[in-house]
C-alpha cells in the first residue's frame, strides 16, 4: 500500500463495518485512520448514519486509493 494521505480518498473495511466502503482520509494515527464515509453498502448504511459517517480503520484494511469519485455500489 502507498503512503496513506489526509484528504485522499480510499477503499477499505473500517472496524465494525461487514462491506468495505468509499471514504476521504481526515486524521492519521499511529495504526489507524479516520475516514469520512462518502460510498457504502446498503447493509452498512445505518450503522455509518449512526456514527455520522465518521469509522476507524486500521491500515492495513485500507485497500486502494480511488481517484475517480463516480464509483456506486
């Protein structure tokens, strides 16, 4: 995986979260990320309203950075 930046955009499974979802980086940490949720799965969509739109994810679940913000589930 690249360097992981604030404001990039990014596929991954944060904790808690049974699909992976679409999400802008907004805080860096020493084993996580916070990520603004923009795209998920339908099965997931109450549980991101809830934490509105904001999850933990480890590092290592971020999968690949996205830059083409058209992508639907």
């Amino acid at each position: 995986m690249e360097e992981i930046k604030i404001g990039a955009q990014y596929k991954c499974l944060p904790v808690g979260s049974q699909r992976e979802v679409i999400g802008v980086v907004e805080q860096l940490y020493t084993n996580i990320a916070v990520i603004n949720v923009t795209e998920c799965d339908p099965c997931d969509e109450l549980m991101v309203q809830e934490l509105q739109n904001r999850m933990v994810v480890k590092y290592q679940d971020i999968k690949k950075s996205i830059s083409d913000k058209s992508l639907a589930y």
